[in-house]
C-alpha cells in the first residue's frame, strides 16, 4: 500500500537571497538525482516540488541531462521559478558556449542565477576573474539581461572567502554545509552577510553520509543564517518528505544537539570533505574520489564503475607506498592510508550485493 501524503498545506519558509532582490524557499531542489531517471519520472519530480512551493531550482552543465529534465518540467511555470545553473567552464568563449547551452537545455531566455562551478584553488579562481576568463562573459551575459545574477560554487571554503574579499562580482555562493562540514561558520557566513552576499547550502545531508536523519541535519543548517539548503531528490516520495520536513523546522532541542555532538565525534574520524588539501598523491591515487566515491555512485548512479572508467582510479590505491604525506596535510588528521583500500573493499561490497538483489528481482 503507497504511503499516504502527509504534507500539511503549510507554506515553506521564504528567506531573501542576500542582495539579489530575489525570495527563495528554505528548502531547494538539487539537479543531481534526476540524471538517474527517465525524462517522464524526472519531471513529475520537478513538478512535485513546484506544487508543494519550491521555487528555487538548481542544475549544472556538468548533471549530465538534468538542464534538459529541468527545463521540460517548467515549461508554463518558469516565471514563478529562480532558475540556478553552473558551468565549470574557466575561459570567457568556454562560458559563452555553456550559458548558450544552459538557455537552449533549459528552454528559457534568461537564467536567475549563474555560478563558476567548483573552484576549487586562488589559481583556479584567478583564471575565472582574468580579463579573459570566464567572468567577463558572465558580466557581458548579465548586461544582456540573460544572467541576473552571478555566483560561485566551491568545495573550499578558503577559496571563497578570497573571492567574495576580492571580487564584487559575486552575489550567491554555494558552498558544502552540514554537520560535519562547519567549516563557514566563523569566517564565511558573517562575512558574506555582511556583504549581502546569499550563501546557499549543499550536502547538507553530508552527500547522502548521514541521511538517516533528515530533520537533524535540516534543522541544523537552517539554524543558521543560510538562504536555502539544496537537497537533490529523485522520487516524489524524497519531495515529499523534505517538504514536510521543511514546513515545520523547529530550533534543534537539547538531545539532538548532544546526538550531533556524538555524531560529528564518530564521523569526524574518517569523513572526507573534499577540500584537496591532502593532494598531490606520490603516486598519483586521486584520494578526495575514492573516499568520497561511494556518495558519489549513490547519486549519480552506477554508470562509471559499470563500465570500467573508474576502474584505474580504484585500481590505483593499491599502489600506496604509506608514505603519509597525506595524513599530515590533511586538516583533520584522517588515517587516509587505512580508509583508502577500505573503501575501495566497502564500495565493490555495496555493488556486488546491488547486482544480487537485482538478480533476484528479475528471476
């Protein structure tokens, strides 16, 4: 028996998006999940989260079809939508192209917000901000009217504050935030509200690490000065429940801050956050990927370790020299050595027992 909908007809909290003008709900729709599903799923999916009051999508240029799902889903809704996209494209002709793309992909003529997507180094950032680089076609775009905004998108919350210290250009930055990942609280988030400048939240289910608990970690994030947390969400079921979640967000109560405590305590240990401090390997194993790799196929599915392209990245830890080079730069001292042939052992684990059960379901 389907699951009864219990989404009360509560609107969802509206919060300003920093400076821009624009009204976002607390809670957004993530374009990553959508790559994993058929065009007709996907876009009952987007119009799901339209019609319990979502109204800020985001997508890239780097999901796969997601623009493409994205934009047949709001055909006739788009003006009632902030449309969000991102292209990690560096120079200015590569970012005319990808915002070319985005318009056509998204069937629209003018694009809400448009961020560099992961910048992940100040040399990284550098290249973007060039009289050459990928801002100038940003800024040209948003003089035609066909950009409104312009934002950034990274991993490192170092890189952004450089960025919104040193460049005016940016108006949103989207930026990993949850429990473990606490990184924007000292410095980031005061800054960048004191700028006017919207910081919207990814993963703030950690990339799906600790989606166990919902409500913990969006009661988390949202009790911050954040304009909206982005969740990706593949089922209308997943729409549903975040929504009803979001409708009613409460102040986190004393036992759920002593299980976070708890919590962070337990990750902390062997929870990598991307940032890329630990890189260069000395014998080039990408580190940040293979511990990161098992949220990775969770989201964007299967498709790489099916057919073979990861195969040499996973292949490759088995050629640690346990020089631990890693472990030093590492901000949180994790153990990488011993995580590394871990995961890898955990995530052929998890796809082995995935292709039994489908076994068993088409006997």
């Amino acid at each position: 028996m389907k699951k009864k909908n219990n989404t009360k007809n509560v609107a969802l909290p509206i919060r300003p998006l920093g400076k821009t003008g624009l009204h976002v709900t607390v809670l957004g729709f993530g374009g990553i999940p959508i790559q994993q599903v058929d065009t007709s799923d996907a876009v009952k999916v987007v119009r799901r989260a339209y019609e319990l009051g979502i109204n800020y999508f985001d997508t890239a240029r780097a999901y796969a079809d997601s623009e493409t799902k994205i934009g047949i889903a709001l055909q006739g809704i788009r003006a009632q939508c902030i449309l969000a996209t991102k292209s990690t494209a560096k120079s200015k002709s590569e970012m005319e192209e990808s915002i070319a793309l985005s318009l056509k992909e998204l069937q629209t003529d003018y694009l809400d917000i448009y961020q560099c997507h992961n910048i992940q180094n100040v040399e990284m950032l550098n290249t973007i901000l060039a009289s050459d680089g990928a801002i100038t076609a940003l800024l040209s775009a948003k003089k035609k009217g066909i950009v409104r905004h312009i934002g950034l998108s990274s991993h490192s919350v170092p890189v952004i504050i450089e960025a919104i210290k040193h460049a005016a250009v940016f108006e949103t930055i989207l930026v990993p935030y949850n429990y473990i990942e606490t990184d924007v609280v000292d410095e980031l988030l005061p800054l960048a509200n004191k700028k006017g400048i919207a910081v919207i939240a990814m993963k703030p289910f950690g990339g799906s690490a600790f989606a166990d608990n919902p409500k913990m970690a969006l009661s988390y994030v949202l009790e911050q000065p954040v304009s909206v947390a982005l969740v990706g969400m593949q089922t209308v079921e997943e729409v549903e429940e975040n929504v009803r979640l979001c409708r009613d967000i409460k102040k986190l109560t004393a036992s759920e801050q002593k299980r976070i405590a708890q919590l962070k305590q337990e990750l902390d240990k062997n929870f990598c956050r991307r940032c890329g401090y630990c890189q260069p390997c000395s014998v080039g194993i990408e580190i940040s990927y293979v511990l990161g790799a098992k949220y990775i196929y969770k989201r964007y599915g299967w498709k790489n370790y099916i057919n073979g392209n990861d195969k040499s990245k996973l292949a490759k830890v088995a050629e640690c020299i346990h020089c631990r080079l890693c472990v030093d730069r590492c901000p949180y001292h994790l153990p990488i050595p011993d995580l590394l042939p871990n995961r890898v052992a955990e995530l052929h684990a998890i796809y082995s027992r995935s292709v039994l059960q489908e076994e068993r379901l088409t006997r």
